[in-house]
C-alpha cells in the first residue's frame, strides 16, 4: 500500500496545501520540523541550490516517515533528474520552466508510468514503506500518488497555460512569480497588473481542465491572501532562510530595544 499524499488530498478537497521552501537546511530533522509548524509539503530545491540527489533522498525519507510530503523542484527536463529523486522517495515534482505543451508531456513521461508516461520500472519503493507489491500495483499506486506541478514563470508558458493544463498527467500549475515579473520587465513588482492577470489565467486555465492552481514567488500577506481570493491552493508559504532571517532580525531587533541602566 502506497502511503496516502495528504497534499493531493488537500487539493483535491479544495483546501490549501501548504509548503515550505528548502534551499539551506542540512539535516533531516527539518521535515519533522516543518511538520510540528503546520506545513504540508516540502519544496526541496534542486534548481536553486547545492543539494545532490543524497541530500533529496534524506529529505525525502525524513518527510515520508512523518507524513510531510516531500516535492522535489527538479534543475531540468531529462528524465534521470525526476526519476532518480521519485525512486529516492518523492512523492512530486516540480518542473521549472515550462513553457510548451511539449515540455510539459515531457515532464509527465518522465514522472509517470505507462501508460501515461514512460518512467521506468524499478522494485520496491519507499514511497510504499519498500513493501513488495506486484508491478501493477506499483504503477497504479505510484501513478496515483505521485503529483507532476509545472512552473509557469515566462510569456509563453502564459500564453501557452491552457494547452499546458490540459496536458494528461499534469496536477498543478505553479506560476514563478519572480520569474514571470522579471520576463515581463516589471521584476519584483509581484502585485503589478501583469502578475494579478497572469494569476487569473492560470486559475481559469486549472479549473476548466481540473487541476490545481499554485503560487510561487509571493510572499507579501496582502497579496497571499488576494491571490488565493482568486484561486490559487497550492501554496509555496516561504523557504527556510527567509524565515530563519525573518525571526532572527525580529530578536535582534528586540534586544536592541532594550535600554541599558
């Protein structure tokens, strides 16, 4: 029996799934951490790190075994970076960059067995507790839990989002939105027109085909909370640096408050 991604299930009953970004953090108690905090999914950065597949796989392990689920932002298309992180235990992945149709079939091939995609087969897997199960029970089961989330972070990944969700296999649409302003000449103004209208589309491109709609690059209350107003569930809350510096300026600041007698 395959363990249960409590993400999709968030998703699929219309609540928010909330996760954290993991760029810094070296040892596997973070999962257990990022647990105890609330959080329900691990965004283990690939793309914009120095973590190696070991690290991912520890990660992974670590997040399975207390029932956080673990996300890997693959560094790109070929299907061994998916892949090996999948047989390593990750219960998704998310592909930066998409901006096509293609690559989207692409990345799907490369998470999905057949026949939705063309992954291929290998035994007993974490994701399953590493019990043995029959091949098809392994593909149903690893088909079933596995969610496939594609970046939209440039125009014509915009401009294709409609034919990207509509793409068989693909879960969630998650726009870059730091990405996406910084192509569109506006970087950084994450509440600019442009990123309130690319966030729309996306919404309405994820509910006519049935997928779930995602937020990256946004971390301003305000516009977290605008931005879910329109649609959006899969919810990347923030990463490891930016709230181990959050707390630890507001300390400091504390204590310099503090009038010396």
């Amino acid at each position: 029996m395959f363990i249960v991604n409590e993400t999709r299930r968030r998703l699929e009953a219309g609540e928010l799934a909330l996760g954290i970004g993991m760029r810094q953090a070296r040892t596997a108690d973070f999962p257990q951490i990022a647990k105890t905090c609330g959080f329900d999914w691990l965004f283990i950065d690939m793309e914009h790190s120095s973590y190696d597949v070991d690290d991912a796989a520890l990660f992974c392990a670590a997040g399975l075994g207390v029932g956080i689920t673990p996300i890997v932002r693959v560094p790109g298309f070929e299907h061994y970076h998916s892949s090996r992180v999948l047989d390593s235990g990750a219960q998704g992945i998310v592909a930066p960059h998409i901006s096509t149709p293609e690559e989207a079939r692409r990345i799907v091939s490369a998470c999905r067995f057949p026949p939705i995609g063309k992954r291929s087969m290998t035994g007993t897997q974490p994701q399953a507790r590493f019990a043995t199960m029959s091949m098809p029970d392994i593909v149903a089961g690893a088909n079933k839990e596995t969610l496939v989330v594609c970046m939209i972070e440039t125009p014509e990944g915009l401009a294709n989002v409609d034919r990207i969700a509509a793409t068989p296999g693909v879960d969630v649409l998650l726009i870059g939105a730091s990405d996406m302003s910084t192509e569109l000449g506006i970087a950084g103004q994450i509440g600019h027109a442009k990123i309130e209208d690319a966030v729309g589309r996306i919404v309405a491109a994820c509910k006519a085909h049935k997928k779930h709609a995602g937020l990256g690059g946004v971390y301003d209350p305000a516009l977290m909370e605008k931005y879910i107003g329109m649609g959006m569930r899969f919810i990347l809350s923030g990463s490891d640096i930016s709230f181990l510096m959050a707390g630890a300026r507001a300390r400091s600041e504390m204590l310099r408050k503090i009038k010396l007698r």
